[in-house]
C-alpha cells in the first residue's frame, strides 16, 4: 500500500471521528431520516385515502341511483332525473404519488359530473402554476428540496472556518497536504452521510410504497444525488473565500432563500405577467351570465345554433314556448360553446407557462427536482390538464348516451345506470422530465466549472505568505506554502547570524 493511501486513510479516519464526535450533526441526521420516513408514511396513508374515496364513488353512484328511482315514478321525464345525477369522475394515484402531492392538494382528485354546463364544473377554481406551488405540502419531495439544503448547511458552513476560529488553521496547513484536499475530504464525508440518507429514504419508499424499480427509481436517485452535490459544490465555493463562520452561513442560507423561495416567486410573476391568461372564475361567470340570458330569448334563439351544431336532432320537435328539458340542456352546451373559445385561449396560456416553468427549472435546482419528482408522480401541470381534457371527453360522450333518451323524451324506466359510460383516469405513463433533470446537471456543471479556481484560492494560503515576509516561518526551497516544514520563531540567534550554526 502506498505513503499517499497510507496518509489519505489515517487523515480519513481522523475527519471522520471529528465529524461523528460532534453529536448535533448525528442528532440532526436522524431528524431528517425521522422526518422522511414521516413524510413517505404521510404520503402512503394519503394516497390510501384517495384510493378508498374513489373505490367508493361506484357504490355512491348506485345508492344515489336507488335514491332516485324512489323519489320518482318510472314514468318522470328522464330530463328531471338526470338535473340530479351526478357521474363520478376520478384521478387515480400511481405508486410515486405518495412521494409528491403536487397539485393534488389544490385540485380535486375526484369530481361529481353532473350533465349540465361542462365549464362551471371544471373551471370553478384556477390551475396555479407549479412555481407558485413549489413548497406544497409536507411531502417526501418537500424533505429533500428544502430540508436537506438547510441540513447540508447546517453540518458545513463552518467546514473551513472552524480552523480559523479556533486557531488550527497552521497546524492544518502544516500537514503535507493541501488545504483544498483537507476540505473536499471534510466535505465529501459530509456528503457521504447526506446521500445514505437520501438513499435510505428511497429504498424506504420502495419498500414501503412497492415502488418499482425500474428506470424512474433509477432517474429520481441520479437526480437527489445530484441535488445534494450540487450543495455541497455551493459549500466548497464559499469556504474558497476564507471568510467568517457568520459570513458563510449568511451566504448559504441566502443562497437557499434565493433558490427555494424569492428567484421562484418572481420567476413565477414574470410568467404570469407574460403570459396572461382569463382565469377559470372568469370562464365561469361567463358561461353563467351566457346561461341567464338564455332565460330571456326566445326558445329558438338558443334550438338553432344546437341544431346547427347537432344536426342529427334538428328534426326532433322542440316546443318554442314552453320549458322543455331537451330545450334546457341544449342551452347547457350552447353556454359552453359561448366561452369556447376563451377556453382555448386559457388552455394556451397555461401550456405557455408549462413551457416558461420548464426553462426556468434549467436555472432553479429545486424546481428542476421538483417537477422531475412531479412528472413521476403524476401530479404535475401537465398531468392535471390532462385529466380536465378526459372529463371533457367523457362529458361528450355522457351526451351522445343521454340524448338520444333526452330528445326522445324517455321515462326514468328506459334508464339504465349499467349502460352509462364510466370515467378514470390513471394518466398514461410520462417520459422522464428531461428539462428538470437537464437544470440539475447543468447547474452542477456550471458551478463545478467554478471549482478549479476555488482550489486555487484555498491552496494560496495568503496568511502564511504574509507570515513568510514577517520571518515567522520558513518553507523549504521547493515547498508550496501549505506544506510548512518548520517553524522557527524570527528571535531565534541561528536566524540573526545570517550564517551556517554548527553543532557543539
């Protein structure tokens, strides 16, 4: 075995046993281990209630059924029965949802359709961007894009200034190695602790959620790791500016508010202001006012432009004036079509600001792992307005069903709950968010680019030169300032004498 290996391993030992003796750092680690496996726990009992309700919607759907076969003779207007039914409509979660709420806290998973005006059922509430969003609940993904940055910070921000501040920092240099050695062996058991950390988490999780492992498993734990390094990188960086313990855990934990929470913001009210966009409420109200209108015209007004869009119904006759159901629901979907296009336009917009959100994650780490963890789950934008989509289509295809019984002015007897289209939706399986994890690499990229000069500035050692100029200490001819072989004091005779000093 080699000097060098020889050294490396006893100096290994040596940080290793300073770092395990400091006992907060163990103390906080098993936090974070508590607070992951709390959040899995959390998500897999969440994820289990969801689940539970929808497996309920279908034995919901038949007592409301029975309910209304009571309350009305078989012989009612098939029109006044289905004012009241309500379709139920679901988003069922995948094996990564317990991971990451996502949007799932802020927009239903499950839905009660009813065959009316689609736009007031889907666009009561706006879709927030993902960015506004990014804190979310306490989830697996808020432990590791918040959580363990402040850990990471906590365990290193003094990595370098501690010597200082305790006055080692000679006895450090003194060693033959260099200080940019000393610090990367510091901060690489660090990282080694953090990332069996996050490892463990994740093999948790699969145990715990049944997660597959396959290439996901495999691109969430190359992008955590990345996430973690790229911390450490952050460290490395400022410990190479030689400041103060205070000055670098301000920087740091700047750094985190930059990244986690104001660059967000603000990048989030750039896209909004970029790409505006009429919110859902306003659909609504809309197609309200649209449908109060409709009140006040005359029965043609509003049988016309159906027919026109329906032709296969334009023979039917429609009494002009009098209340009719086939009348009522027509000018339901003629409501919709009045904001149709506004819809459109509201769909673009959000897909804009997808698109915006995938290139500031090219810049934003947290945001980068937050929509790579998303994707996975299923609960990113994306997911979710595919899922808006899929009710529309369903509530098409609840009228191309109910019409024919509609328009034919069928009793509740000619209706048959069996024979109604259902609705799930579990989401075709996604590719991998390649922008996110293109924003970790590359941010890790970047900033590992910047270490060679960081180095640089460790190794210079500018104190011990100063030190050299005053004659407290002298290097060897050959030697790099940070290999000081002896010191002697500049009151020492032998140094006065200018010469060789024998001994007697």
């Amino acid at each position: 075995m080699s000097s060098f290996l020889v050294r490396f391993l006893a100096r290994a030992r040596l940080e290793l046993r300073q770092m395990l003796r400091a006992r907060m750092v163990l103390v906080v680690a098993s936090l974070l281990l508590v607070a992951g496996v709390a959040a899995i726990v959390d998500g897999a009992a969440r994820v289990a209630h969801e689940r539970e309700v929808i497996a309920a919607l279908e034995p919901a759907l038949r007592e409301e059924e029975s309910y209304l076969r009571k309350t009305h003779a078989p012989e009612d207007d098939l029109g006044l029965v289905l004012y009241y039914l309500a379709m139920p409509v679901a988003h069922e979660p995948n094996e990564w949802t317990a991971l990451s709420t996502g949007l799932r806290d802020v927009h239903p998973y499950s839905r009660h359709l009813r065959f009316i005006g689609l736009v007031p059922q889907l666009y009561q509430t706006d879709i927030a961007n993902p960015l506004k969003q990014l804190s979310g609940s306490f989830d697996y993904g808020f432990v590791l894009i918040f959580l363990v940055p402040l850990f990471i910070i906590g365990v290193s921000y003094d990595v370098r200034s501690r010597d200082d501040d305790l006055g080692t920092e000679p006895l450090v240099c003194s060693q033959p190695t260099r200080l940019s050695r000393v610090l990367a062996l510091r901060l690489a058991l660090r990282a080694a602790l953090v990332s069996a950390v996050a490892l463990a988490l994740l093999a948790f999780a699969v145990v715990w959620l049944g997660l597959p492992l396959d290439a996901r498993a495999g691109a969430f734990a190359l992008a955590s790791l990345a996430y973690i390094a790229l911390w450490f990188v952050v460290v490395f960086l400022v410990a190479s500016l030689r400041r103060s313990s205070a000055w670098n855990a301000i920087s740091l934990v700047g750094a985190w508010i930059a990244w986690c929470v104001l660059l967000p913001a603000l990048i989030n009210l750039a896209i909004i202001t970029a790409s505006p966009a009429r919110g859902g409420v306003e659909l609504t109200l809309a197609q309200r006012q649209e449908m109060n209108a409709g009140w006040d015209r005359p029965k043609r007004a509003t049988l016309d432009p159906f027919f026109a869009r329906r032709p296969e119904w334009a023979s039917t006759p429609v009494p002009d004036d009098r209340f009719s159901w086939p009348w009522y629901y027509a000018m339901h979907e003629m409501g919709d079509a009045h904001v149709a296009r506004q819809v459109e336009d509201y769909h673009a917009a959000l897909a804009r600001r997808e698109q915006w959100t995938a290139r500031a994650a090219l810049v934003l780490p947290p945001l980068a792992l937050e929509l790579v963890l998303d994707r996975m789950a299923g609960t990113d934008m994306a997911t979710e307005l595919a899922f808006r989509d899929s009710i529309a289509a369903y509530h098409e295809q609840l009228k191309r069903y109910f019409y024919p019984l509609v328009f034919n002015y069928k009793g509740l007897a000619a209706f048959d709950i069996d024979a109604v289209p259902r609705h799930r939706f579990r989401g075709a399986p996604r590719p991998l968010h390649l922008s996110g994890l293109a924003g970790l690499l590359g941010v890790l990229a970047l900033l590992g680019a910047m270490l060679p000069l960081a180095v640089r500035r460790l190794d210079a050692t500018p104190w011990l030169e100063e030190a050299s100029t005053s004659g407290q200490w002298i290097f060897p001819a050959g030697r790099r300032p940070g290999a000081v072989e002896r010191p002697l004091h500049a009151a020492d005779p032998r140094r006065e004498s200018g010469g060789d000093v024998s001994h007697g």
